[in-house]
C-alpha cells in the first residue's frame, strides 16, 4: 500500500490547518464554529472519492456510507473519529512541517524561538529512524489527535473503492465534533448510523488496541472567604484559598496522575481560581475498577461534608458529574470484535498492544449507547502538546488495518 504514503500526507497536513479547537463549557455543539467548516469541507471530500448517502448535520457530524461489494449477508462495521482538537493547547495557525528520511537526532520545530523536539528528552522519537515524521512548528499543537484517525478513515475507504477486488460489507463511518470537551457522543445517532459494532481510531503508537478505559467523573468545587482590610483581618477574614489549599492536601497525595500509570486511578487537579473571597478548584476523577471510581467519588462528598461541618454549611459547595464510564463491561459479551482487529493487526506484522486506556474515547459512551466501539491507534505522540508529531508509516499501517478489518469480516 505505497501508493497510499503521498494520499495520507497530502490529506493530513490540509486537516490540520483547519482551527478546530473545542471550547469547553460551551452549551452548544460543536463549541467553535470551524468545527462545522471542516465538517463541511469532509462531506464533500466524501462525496468526491464516491462515497455514498454523504451527511453533514447542524452540530458537525459527518456520516457516509461505503456499500457493500459482496451478495453475502454480513453485517455492518463503522469506523470513527473526531474532527476536534483540545483546548489544552493551542491550535491555532498550524503550520505542518514534513520530515523525511528522519536522522534519529533532535528536531528543531522553530530555529527562531528555540523550540526543539529532543530526541533525549522524547526517546521514542528515535525509533523512528529513517521514516517520516511530521510535527508543527513548535508554536501550537500538530492535530493528530484526532486528525489521524480521519485521515486514515478517509484514505482507507477511497482505497476500498479503487480496490473493488477486496470484497467487503456495507461500512459506515463517522466524524464527531467536541470529543475533547467530552460531547462527541453527546448527539450521535447510532440508529441513524446502523453498524452493528465500530472501532474508533483514536489511540497512539502502532498497535494499540484498547477495549477497556476509565470510568470518568468532573467535579467543581467552590470555597467561600470573607474579604476585609488586611490590616484590621484579625479573627475576621477567611482566605478561602487556604481552604482550597486544605482540601487539595486532605486527598492522598500519590493518587495523581504524574504517580499512576497502567489500571491506577486518580484524582487530577485541572485548575484553581480564587482570590481571599471566593475559590474554586476543577477536578477529573478517574479509575477503571467501577468500586474504587465510587470509592473516589466518594472521599470528595465525605470531605465536602467534612468542611462544611468544620467551617459552616456555606463555606463549600460541590457540582460533580458523571462524565463516561468503562467500556469493557459492553465490549466483553462481543469480544469476537476486538478478536478481529487483533488478527488483522498480525495479519500485517503489527504486534497488537492490548491496554487499558488511560484516557476516555467516544468509544466509551458510544459503548454505553448500544454501538460496542474498541479502540484502534492513529500513530500519535505527545498528543496536546506542541511536541506533539506522527510518523506516516504508522498511519499507513493503520490504514491498511481498517482496509483489512472489513475484509476479514466479510471472510469470515
């Protein structure tokens, strides 16, 4: 699947370009307005390599079908991805740079600011000798989470469509906005979508198949002081950010995620606002194991509790949501789903690499919403960040994963 390299690169470093940063705390999807332009811009991309029953509708998503090839009776995958990239760093003005032929040394992104992908402080990186690597210039993200994973749909069913001799099945796929902000699967229509079961192409370095992820809580926390003149405060003023201080120390202190790492949940301070009258605290809670999830959500309202008898009923308030939960529990009674990307993946030399996912993807809730959704890697590195970069040959090979998953499901 040479042929296929030039496609990929062409087709991913245009998404890139397209300012589709997710906004968060925003009611409507999708929270940013070019979210729609590149949805717009996909549907028509769709229609042009001769997919059929093309949609794009009023909050973003892409939907299109490829039509089965064969009279036999076989049921129907899908394939998605989102088109949004996250708030945690800019997206703004992405400017792909192209690596070829990568020496295994240091990338300098930008020689004028400095900013240089060290292949020490990286070692990953140098893995990839000789292959080619594109990154941005250091001053935003690159977009490969989750602009891969689109670019790979998209090349895979244009390569279906001029390689009518792989027989396969009547194939659905997806483009969702907002994932990034945990709304890509807020208005999906899984009935409108039809496949039985589908794979997102969502996950990092080649060989990554992931059925299992955390179950995911948000939590708000806010502390109300009382503000007077510094110099007349004594027995007086309440600092409330002395008390958000407190509680953030009353959590155990290894439980965080810079200390966690394989099945080891979390709590994870996002942001602390505040000034002597009012503060308040964001926090994500995490953990694959459903009791000890409950057991964390827990701890937080105990010590909610706690302060609101220690310093008064109106001293601290507490929003805390649910946000998505494990999708083992719905992909395990269809393993044979996660059975057939494995073989694929082997069938083409990649040496499958099943974990759970530190992490949550549309699969997750999709999962919950009766489409059973395993995730596949896109070939990202250091996803929201400006070292961010994926190299082409694992992209290729994800692409030739989705082309060879509808094919072993229609042999089989």
């Amino acid at each position: 699947m040479e042929e296929i390299k030039n496609e990929l690169i062409e087709r991913f470093t245009r998404y890139v370009q397209y300012d589709t940063e997710a906004k968060p705390e925003v009611e409507h999807i999708p929270s940013t307005p070019n979210q729609h332009i590149l949805a717009k811009d996909l549907a028509e991309e769709l229609k042009s390599i001769g997919m059929e029953d093309v949609t794009v509708d009023e909050h973003a998503y892409v939907m299109a079908t490829l039509p089965a090839n064969t009279d036999k009776q076989l049921p129907t995958i899908g394939f998605v991805a989102h088109i949004d990239t996250t708030p945690d760093y800019t997206g703004h003005n992405v400017k792909p740079q192209v690596w070829e032929n990568y020496d295994g040394g240091d990338l300098i992104l930008n020689k004028e600011k400095e900013i240089i992908l060290s292949s020490e402080e990286f070692p990953m990186l140098k893995s990839y000798k000789g292959q080619t690597v594109i990154t941005s210039d250091g001053t935003t993200l690159l977009g490969a989470d989750d602009k891969a994973g689109v670019t790979e749909i998209v090349t895979a069913m244009h390569y279906l469509i001029k390689h009518p001799e792989i027989k396969h099945g009547k194939i659905r796929i997806c483009f969702t906005p907002d994932e990034e902000v945990g709304k890509g699967a807020d208005l999906f229509d899984v009935e409108k979508f039809g496949a039985e079961w589908a794979y997102t192409m969502d996950g990092g370095p080649m060989g990554e198949l992931e059925f299992e992820n955390f179950n995911a809580a948000f939590a708000k926390i806010h502390f109300v002081g009382h503000n007077v003149h510094p110099g007349t405060a004594k027995n007086v003023m309440v600092n409330s950010m002395y008390r958000a201080a407190e509680f953030i120390q009353a959590l155990p202190a290894d439980e965080v995620p810079e200390k966690t790492t394989g099945y080891e949940g979390f709590f994870h301070l996002l942001s602390m606002h505040g000034e002597t009258e009012n503060t308040t605290l964001q926090y994500i809670i995490r953990d694959h194991d459903r009791q000890k999830y409950e057991d964390k959500k827990q701890l937080i309202e105990t010590l909610v509790e706690d302060f609101k008898k220690k310093y008064g009923e109106k001293s601290i308030s507490i929003e805390m949501i649910d946000q998505y939960f494990n999708m083992r529990e719905k992909v395990e009674p269809v393993m044979h789903i996660v059975d057939v990307a494995e073989k694929a993946m082997k069938e083409l030399g990649i040496t499958p690499d099943i974990k759970p996912i530190r992490g949550g993807t549309d699969g997750a809730r999709l999962s919950y919403m009766g489409l059973p959704c395993p995730n596949i890697f896109a070939g990202g590195h250091n996803m929201h960040s400006r070292y961010e970069f994926v190299p082409v040959e694992t992209m290729m090979k994800a692409t030739e994963v989705i082309v060879k998953i509808a094919e072993l499901v229609a042999k089989q």
